[in-house]
C-alpha cells in the first residue's frame, strides 16, 4: 500500500508543476501526520485504529487536472477539516448522509477514477514492454501470490523493465536533502464549493463510518467522537503541507483488525506494525521528488491507474447496487464531462445534479437507504 499510492501525488505533482520542497511536504503530509496519531491510538486504546492520508481524496485531487491550484486545494482541505470537526461536534453526521448520499459520491469517485484505469490501455501502446509486462505481473500475482499485493508486483516488474530497457532519466545535479516548504492555503470560492463538500463526505461517510462498524463487528468499542476529531484536525493540520483526508480505511483497518492480524488483545500491534512502516517511507520523502525526473511518465501513470482499480470496482459496484442508482449515475456521468458552469467544474455540478435528481426522482429509496444506513449502526460514541 504504502509503496503503490505514493505514485497518486507524484501523478498530481507532475500535473500541478510542484516544485521540490512541496513535494517532500505533501509526502509528510500523507504518510506521516496519520502514522503518528494512529500509533498514539493504538498505545492509549489497545485496539487497532488506523489512520491513514485518504485515497479517495488523493484520486480526487489528481482526477481534478490541474484546475484549481495547490494552495486553492490546500485551502478546499483545510476547510473539509473544520467542517469534519462541526458535524462531530454538533452530532450532524447523519444529517449528511441524508442530504449527500454516500452513493452520489461514489458514482462521482468512480468517474474520478476511470480514466486512470482507462489510461492503463492508453499508455500500453506507448511502452507495450515496461506497462505490459506490469499488467501481467498484477494478473499474476492476483492469481498465484495471495499474500503479495498485486500492485506492488506490478511496480517491482515495471521498474526492472525500465532499468532493463534504459528508460529511467536523470536527475539535474544530482541527489540533494529534502527540503519541507509548507502551503499557505488560499479560500477561493471555487475550491470550496467545488472540492470541499466531495472531501468531506469520503472521509466522514466512505472512510470512518464503514471502519466503525467492522471495528463493532470484532467486538472493539472504537471511540467514534474521537476518531471523527482527530480525522478533522489532522486534515486540518496535515493540509498545510498539501491538500490530504485524514480518515480510517476500511480496506487497510480490515487487514489489522481482521482475524488474520492475530488474537483480538494482540491485533493493535499490527497497527503499530502498519503505521511504523508508513513511517518509515518518511526517510524517502526527498527522494520522491526525484522520481518525476528518473521514473517514465507512462510508466507512472500506469501504476497509478493499476492501484486504483479497485477503488473502481467498489465505487461502481456501490453506483449500481441500489437502492439508489440514477443520482449516482449521473453524478458518474456528469464526472466524465468537461461540463463548466459560472466557474465551476464537473466534480461540483457531479454532486449538485446527483444529489438533485435523488432527492427528486429517488425518494423511496432515499427513505430504504438511510433505513440501511440505521439498521447498520452509525458512529456512535
């Protein structure tokens, strides 16, 4: 995980033209303010809470192409965050479910993310060798390596094949210390009605709220009130670095929550595990700067696209279960569109029209969805 996401900034990064020193920070910022606060409450609860820089909110970052600056998303995070915090404090968490339906959002995730995957197949034909020989090495280690992440033997063959085929570039004097340059975020009312409401929503409804409920389902008492805290003031905080979600995961609190990870009073140690290794990536946060130069941009574009494809199954596997589907269809097709409305672009109008046409069209199974959603058990403190 940790080796296969880092290439979703590096692909913003490259889109955005970010100079090194905001690189390295945004790095920090995804690896490291989670690692911290999600070792800190593995140690004060004894129970495995994991805390990680939302994926979902990177893709979106990079699915926006550059239409907004850095400081602009910075500020659009900055102020998910804070809204984080008032909907914990006020208890108005199921008030968002009901007015933004966490499948409005999917469908506008996995417009988000489609042509990512869609690139995979567009780059092939430029590196058929390095990108063919990746999607193999996934496939097979999809089948035969069970225990081995298949994007991460998707990436170890693509950089053998680059090193074999003498595609790597070169770095402009050399190696040099990273440098952190913190964002002074900038407000902007295009960043925030475009990209705060959709950062909110992932973190609060997509991220916490289902990694509660498996918490639940391992018989832990997670505290809700605070993870929904920290997860605010760590996006917060963190997004002075650059634009990050701070949330639990539910595929990554799976894996150190789930049987697998042990006795159940044991299973907080593979969090301490889990965060000390995205701790580690810190030492190669300068480095990461350098692999814009060094690494094929197919090549990272590819790997990028190859890590989210299961983002893209979920999302659209949520799009058309039901009980809603024609908002979230929109909301997906409205995505893929180069839609512009006083100022505002696709990812705003995906959220607006999607929600709309739910609340118009949809209203019986608006109603069967929050039953659901009941039935489920919403955090809780």
């Amino acid at each position: 995980m940790a080796t296969s996401v880092i290439t979703i900034p590096l692909a913003a990064a490259e889109q955005l033209a970010l100079p090194r020193p905001q690189i390295t920070a945004w790095i920090v910022a995804v690896y490291g303010l989670p690692s911290v606060l999600g070792l800190v409450l593995a140690l004060r609860y004894r129970q495995p809470l994991l805390l990680t820089g939302n994926i979902f909110v990177l893709i979106f970052i990079v699915s926006l192409n550059g239409r907004l600056s850095f400081a602009e998303l910075a500020g659009a995070a900055v102020a998910a965050g804070a809204v984080v915090i008032i909907l914990n404090l006020l208890g108005l968490n199921g008030l968002l479910a009901e007015w933004v339906p966490a499948p409005v959002v999917m469908g506008l995730l996995a417009g988000s993310v489609l042509p990512f995957v869609a690139g995979i197949f567009t780059v092939l034909g430029q590196e058929p060798l390095i990108i063919g020989g990746a999607f193999a090495a996934y496939l097979l280690s999809s089948l035969f390596l069970g225990k081995v992440p298949p994007i991460f033997a998707a990436l170890v063959v693509a950089l053998v094949g680059a090193a074999v085929l003498g595609r790597f570039g070169s770095i402009d004097g050399g190696f040099r210390a990273p440098i952190v340059e913190p964002t002074l975020p900038v407000f902007s009312w295009e960043s925030m009605l475009t990209v705060t409401p959709v950062l909110v929503v992932p973190i609060v409804l997509q991220a916490n709220v289902p990694s509660l409920v498996f918490l639940r389902s391992q018989d832990y008492s997670p505290p809700a009130r605070v993870l929904d805290f920290l997860s605010g003031i760590g996006t917060m905080t963190g997004s002075l670095l650059g634009p990050v979600g701070v949330s639990m995961s539910l595929p990554a609190t799976a894996l150190v929550a789930g049987p697998d990870a042990g006795r159940p009073e044991h299973r907080y140690r593979a969090n301490l595990i889990v965060c000390s290794a995205f701790l580690a990536m810190l030492a190669l946060a300068g480095f990461a700067a350098d692999v814009i130069e060094l690494v094929p941009r197919q090549m990272m574009l590819a790997i990028a696209g190859l890590a989210v494809i299961g983002v893209l199954g979920m999302a659209l596997g949520q799009v058309t279960a039901g009980p809603l589907k024609l908002g979230p269809l929109f909301a997906f097709a409205v995505t893929l569109s180069d839609i512009s409305l006083l100022g505002l672009g696709p990812a705003f109008w995906a959220l607006a029209i999607g929600v709309l046409a739910s609340r118009l069209l949809e209203r019986d199974e608006l109603k069967a969805l929050r039953e659901a959603s009941t039935t489920n058990g919403p955090a809780t403190p």
